[in-house]
C-alpha cells in the first residue's frame, strides 16, 4: 500500500488538499533522503566519510532522481542510470588522467577535456539515454577534470574517479531507503489509483455526452457540454500523470513483467477510447441548436445501451488492465448492441443535420477495436519514399536534413557552452571554478528550451536557496543537526515552486541545491563567503550558457513558432490532398496524420517558449492568436483522423461492389470531393505563403503584386479564401456534397435486404461530409487568426 491507514485517518481528518499532500509527501522524501546522506557524511565513521569525499555531488543526485513525485520504481531505475553514467563518464576519465597526469591540467586542457568528454555524453539521441543518466555524467564530468586541475599533484589518478563514483552511489543508495521507508512508495499503487480516476472521468464523461442528445433546450444543453469539455481539461492531466508513473512501474515489477508489451499499449488503449469521447465532444460542440429532431426513441434507447455497455466493460478492465484487459468492446458484441444504428437509411440533407451523424459514428468506434486500432504488421506500416541522396540539387538537401534530424550539432553546442562555463569559472577562481559548470551541467535539457527564461529562473533559484541556507546556518550556527532539520520546510516549499509557472521544475531545483549545499556542509569556512562565491559562479555559467545559445541558435522562439506553422499548413494540405473514395491512400493519409500531430506539438512548444522570452525592442508574441491557431489546427487533426476511417470503410465497400455502375457513380461522388478539397486547399495554400513570409509586414506588398488583371479573366485573389464565400456559399458546397451522395446510395442500394450496408454507407458518407464542413469552418478560422497576425504587424495600414 501507498500509505497507512494512520496516513489516510490524518489526511481525511485534516482535509488537506491533493496539490497539499502531493507536496508535502515528495518534501518528506526529499528530506529523508537528504538526511541520510547528512548522517552518513557528517557522522559516518572515518572509514567511510574519507572515502565519500563529494558530498555535495551525493546531495544534487538525490535531487535529480527523487524530485517530481519520485516512485520506488524511478529511485531503481536511477541505480541503473547511476551506474550506467558512472560507467560512462569516470571510465574515460580514469584513462585520460593516468595517460596525461593531473599534474599537466591547465584552465584550457581541462575545458577541452570537459567539452569532448560532454559531447560524447550528449551525442546519442534522448531514446538511447535517459536525461537523469546524462545529467549525472555531466556532473560527475565537470568535478572529475576540473578538481583534476584545481589540486593537481595531491591528486590520485585511480581514486580520485572512485571517490567521485562513492558519492555518486550513496545519492542513489539515499533515494531507494527513502522510498522504502516508513512505507513503501510504488508506481504501481500511483498507476492504479490515477488509472481510477482515468476510468471514472471517461465514464462521468460518456454520460454527459449521451445524455446532452437528450435535451430540449439549448440552454441546459450547452451547460452540460461546458461540463463535459472541464472533464476533458481534467482528463488531460490524469493521462499524463498515468503515463509518468508507467515507466516506474516497469522497473518495480522488473524482470518478471518487464517485456509484458500491455505496459507499453496501456496509453494507447486509453487513447483509443479517449478518442472518440473527442470526437463525440466535437459533434455536439458543433450542433446549433436542441432539441435534435433525428433522435428518436429508440436512438435514445440504443445510446443508453451503449452507454451502459460501455461503462460496464471499462469498470471490468479496471481489475484487467494490468493483465492486458481491453478498453473496448468485444468485436462479437458490437453488431448486437449498435443494432440501432441501422435505422439510418436517409443522408441528411442540411448542414446542420451532420454533427448527429458524426456523433454517432464516434459512438459506433467505441464498439470496433478494429476500426481505432493503426497497423501493427510490417505490411500495413506506411510505405516511404526511398529518398537518393545523389539526384542534383536534392543532394545537399538531403544531406541537410540527415544532419539536422541527428543530436550532432546539439551535442556540439552544448560541449562548447560547458566547456566555455568551466573555463570562465576557472578563470574567477581556481578553487570553485566548477561551480559554474556544475549548473549547466545537472541542468541539462535533450530539446530546445526558453533560454532567457530558464537562465532567469534558475539564478534566482540558486540566490533564494543560498540566501536561505545562509540564514538557516545563522540561526542554527553551533546546532549542525537542527540545521539541518531547518530544510524540512524549505524541501516543503520548493515543492510548490517547482509546480509553479513562475520557476517550474528549473527554478525548484536549483532553489534545492542551493539550500543543501549550504546547510549539509561544515568546515568549509564562513557560509556567507561560499553563498556569494557560488552565486558568481552560477552567474558566469548561466551567462556563458546563454551567449552560446544566442551564437548557435539566434532564432527567437517566435520566429521558429512562425516556421512551425508554415509547415503545419503544409502538411495539412497534404493531409486534404490525400482523402479519396477510389484510390488506395489510407496508409498515405495515416502517415500524414502522424506527422501533422507531431507538428502543432511541436508548434505548440514553441509557442509556450515564446511566451515566456522577452521581447526586449523585438514586437511583442502574439500568443492569443497563435493559441487559436493550435486550437483550429489540433481540431482539424481529431477530424481527418475519424474521416480517414470513414473513407477505409467506403473504399472497402464500394471495392467488394466492383463493377462499371458501381465505379461510375463513385467517380461521380469523387469529384465533388476532389471539388471540396481544392476549395479548402486553395486558401491553405495562401495561407502557408504568408506564414512563409520573412515578416508579415510584406504581405501588403505582395498582395498587390498577387492581384489578377479583370479584363484577362482572373478573378482576385481575394476569391482564393474561403472566408470570401460566406456562410450561405460554404452550405452551398457540403449540401451540394450532401445531395451527390444522396444519389449514389439511392442508385447503389434500392433492395430490401441491403439496409444493413446501406445504413453503414450513409453514416460514413456523413461523417465525410461532416469532416469537410470542419476542415472549411476550421480553415476561416485560421484565415481570421492569419488576419490578425498581419494587422498585429502593420498597425498602421487596414488589412
């Protein structure tokens, strides 16, 4: 169990607050751990604290496994990662001072040597090595060469790496004790326990949304969607809480159940379903109006069922998962329970009829493993394109983009960045010159990052930690053991720091460290002298981190949120581009699919680093409408995800029906939809021109040169937006969809014993021409956001 029932009696007695007992109970750990390092450093036996000669090292480990709500299973899988990193680092090491000497180390051989010693750390990508791993070597790196320079002669080549490596693994061996007592903390328990509430948000979720197709007035039904849409705000957070805790659970349950493949597909099973309470969302989000006139009794009856159904077999999978228990409903079932569905035989023929259809459709997919599931064989993963590397032009292109997708020239930035850190701190002080390095180093991040702001925080983070370990050894000056204690509520509040948006993990850490290192050491001479010699060389390793970022990377956040945008666009074209009734293209569209989402994730990122840099004589970011952008963009996602599998689900009928009639009336249907795509695509591709723009002050300009001449035939280009055709022009174009389709199931499917396919064909038609009618309301929503931008940038003129 998590905790004992005395902790349960205490925690209900009190009513502490979740946000409360999550903190307070990763400060106990923290503490704890701390404490046992203290204790064996401060009052070990001789024989052991001569061998522990880097106690401070031993404090930043605990702190770089036990923080974030550290499990048992993370405080393992750091003994591996301790290991692995001391392995990796001191191994090298060893060699290179007993083949050059500690005795010839200057400023400048230890730099290079920490810089090469840290690019072959960094080198290998973040799925080859752990971030912990790496932030321990680079520590262990910097003490290694740089104290290798410092004492030179009194230095032994063999035992200096080994003392370092003591250290190292009593921080490792602090954080398992930590979480074995005085009750054991597994992932597995936090697993189980989010995983409930997971359950239990999808099911709260499922009956809202059946129950809102039940209202008869708009005004409880859009109160019960903004219920509904607060439930998937939580949900978000309970997903990503399960899936932190996953990895932990592996290595408590380790080597029994480590290969078991249900560990890695319990996020995807929780996707699958998850997706379609999306979809489901998005429908009712899109209707205008309640009480729906195409439900009926026995839709209403039919949904109740599902939904029962549905909770029913969720709350099983509760005690299963762990075992592989599925998510969805068995395949035998679904026909039975879906049955209603069948009394679909008429493709609506207004507009505002589709987002029932649709809604439906997602409630179908709830019931189908098979229609959620993505290709598993090696046959049905999308086929690339062979790219040769020696065709012309494309051959540096090639190349440049080889080089780019590697970490080679992270890697090189960031050895020169600590290279540079150690040097200047050496140059300040021959002593402490791996204070600075020491930052950068257990600081390291494997993406891009806000750099002003993280430098930012992680300064005052260290100042706010050293000023309070500087008064605390005031206070406490002859009591070093209630000194000590004096961390407890420090621990306590860098835990709301570190779940704070003001400093955030960055800022909490360094806050830690910064008290520690203060308040766990003695006879190192006044505190007051060392707080302000650390916090100089903070300063001057930040500062060196930051001016090599601005060398190697001078894009600002925003610039790159633009670049990010404009391959957004471009990849959405191709998305549309690829949806088709006769052509084979839903592995193409997959593939596009997964690649538009990883895109406005990572747009996504770039937008919430722009929001943080300064702007300094830069024009601010204009982060509402880049936030409406990602907004339309993750929609547009979620859409062409359920109309690709509408358009399987035709392709597959209409094949099985292979004939001239057949193929004529589909062909027909098929341009229209090649009509609507070019519709949408024309003013995606407008808009992916100006986001291409080096400034939007040059769309004005280009406008101009854009226009057509009238008496040629051409029309303006503001006739490439959607926006200019209008509500009543967008209705014209998806009911003139609507009623093609209309005529085909008519001619295709007029016997009696075919209502069965019949009803699937026209769910799935709606769901197409549903998805088409997002795509445009989404792309004039982009168009407006667009408009926005460009008016942001020239203020002066009307755009």
């Amino acid at each position: 169990m998590e905790r004992l029932p005395l902790t349960n009696l205490i925690m209900n007695f009190f009513n502490i607050p979740l946000l409360w007992k999550e903190c307070l109970s990763s400060a106990f750990r923290t503490a704890l751990a701390c404490t046992i390092v203290a204790i064996v450093t401060l009052y070990g036996p001789i024989s052991i604290t001569s061998f522990i000669t880097f106690p401070a090292f031993s404090y930043v480990v605990v702190i770089l496994i036990i923080i974030n709500d550290a499990t048992l299973g993370d405080a393992l899988r750091g003994c591996w990662l301790g290991l692995y990193a001391t392995i990796q680092s001191l191994g090298p090491a060893m060699l290179s001072l007993w083949a050059m000497g500690p005795n010839r180390f200057s400023k400048g051989t230890a730099s290079i040597a920490v810089g090469l010693a840290a690019f072959v750390v960094v080198l290998p990508s973040a799925q080859s090595t752990h971030l912990i791993a790496k932030r321990i070597s680079l520590g262990q790196i910097v003490l290694v060469y740089v104290l290798a320079y410092s004492n030179g002669a009194h230095i032994d080549t063999f035992m200096h790496p080994l003392h370092l490596a003591a250290s190292t693994f009593l921080g490792v061996i602090a954080c398992v004790v930590a979480l074995l007592l005085p009750y054991p903390r597994f992932a597995s328990y936090q697993v189980n326990k989010n995983y409930k509430q997971l359950t239990n948000n999808i099911v709260k979720r499922l009956k809202l949304l059946v129950k809102i197709t039940s209202e008869e007035d708009n005004i409880s039904a859009f109160g019960l969607i903004s219920r509904a849409k607060i439930l998937t705000t939580k949900r978000t957070k309970i997903f990503s809480t399960v899936l932190h805790y996953l990895d932990g659970m592996k290595w408590e349950r380790f080597p029994i159940n480590f290969f078991k493949p249900h560990y890695n597909n319990l996020g995807k099973k929780l996707q699958e379903v998850d997706t379609s309470l999306i979809g489901m969302e998005l429908a009712l989000s899109s209707t205008k109006s309640f009480p729906i006139n195409i439900i009926d009794q026995d839709l209403t009856h039919g949904l109740n069922t599902l939904e029962e159904h549905v909770n029913l077999t969720i709350k099983n999978a509760k005690h299963t998962f762990l075992g592989g228990g599925s998510l969805t409903v068995p395949e035998s079932n679904s026909k039975n329970i879906s049955h209603f569905l069948q009394s679909l035989h008429t493709i609506p023929t207004t507009q505002q009829e589709l987002p029932i259809f649709f809604f439906l459709f997602c409630a179908k997919l709830l019931h189908m493993k098979q229609s959620t599931e993505g290709p598993t064989s090696s046959e049905a993963q999308p086929i690339k394109k062979k790219e040769n590397p020696s065709e012309g032009k494309d051959k540096w292109a090639y190349w440049a983009t080889r080089l780019k997708n590697t970490n080679l020239l992270p890697a090189i930035k960031y050895s020169f960045s600590l290279g540079l850190s150690v040097y200047m701190g050496l140059l300040y002080s021959k002593e402490s010159g791996f204070w600075s390095g020491l930052p950068v180093a257990v600081s390291y991040v494997s993406s891009r990052e806000a750099t002003f702001r993280a430098a930012n925080v992680k300064a005052q983070g260290t100042v706010i930690g050293t000023v309070y370990g500087v008064l605390g050894c005031f206070v406490f000056n002859r009591l070093l053991s209630i000194r000590f204690l004096s961390l407890l509520p420090w621990f306590i509040f860098t835990s709301f720091l570190q779940r704070s948006r003001m400093y955030g993990p960055a800022g909490g850490i360094s806050a830690i460290i910064g008290a520690v290192l203060i308040l766990g050491r003695k006879n190192y001479g006044p505190p007051s002298e060392f707080a302000i010699e650390r916090i100089i060389e903070t300063f001057i390793g930040l500062s060196c981190s930051i001016l090599v970022d601005l060398l190697f990377w001078p894009k600002r956040a925003s610039t790159c949120a633009k670049f990010e945008l404009s391959q957004c666009l471009s990849i959405l074209i191709d998305s549309i581009e690829t949806l088709s009734l006769v052509d084979k293209t839903d592995l193409q569209l997959k593939e596009n699919q997964i690649k538009l989402k990883m895109q406005v994730n990572e747009l996504k990122k770039f937008v919430l680093e722009a929001e943080a840099e300064p702007n300094f004589w830069f024009l601010p970011f204009h982060s509402g409408c880049y936030n409406r952008l990602l907004g339309s963009l993750s929609k547009l996602v979620d859409v062409l995800h359920f109309g690709s599998l509408a358009l399987k689900s035709l392709q597959q009928e209409f094949q099985r029906n292979d004939n001239n009639f057949v193929n004529e009336e589909v062909n027909m249907l098929q341009s229209e939809l090649v009509h609507v795509k070019e519709v949408i695509c024309s003013s995606i591709k407008g808009l992916e021109e100006i986001s291409k723009m080096k400034s939007f002050k040059f769309v004005e300009k280009e406008k101009k040169n854009m226009c057509w001449d009238v008496e040629m035939g051409k029309s303006n280009v503001d006739s490439a937006w959607i926006s200019g055709l209008g509500d009543d022009g967008i209705r014209e174009i998806v009911e003139s969809f609507l009623q093609r389709s209309r005529d085909v199931v008519n001619n295709l499917y007029s016997g009696e014993g075919e209502n069965e396919v019949k009803s699937e064909v026209v769910l799935s038609l709606s769901v197409v021409g549903f998805c088409l009618s997002v795509c445009m309301q989404g792309t004039i929503e982009i168009e407006e956001a667009m408009r926005e931008l460009v008016q942001w940038e020239n203020s002066s003129s009307n755009v």
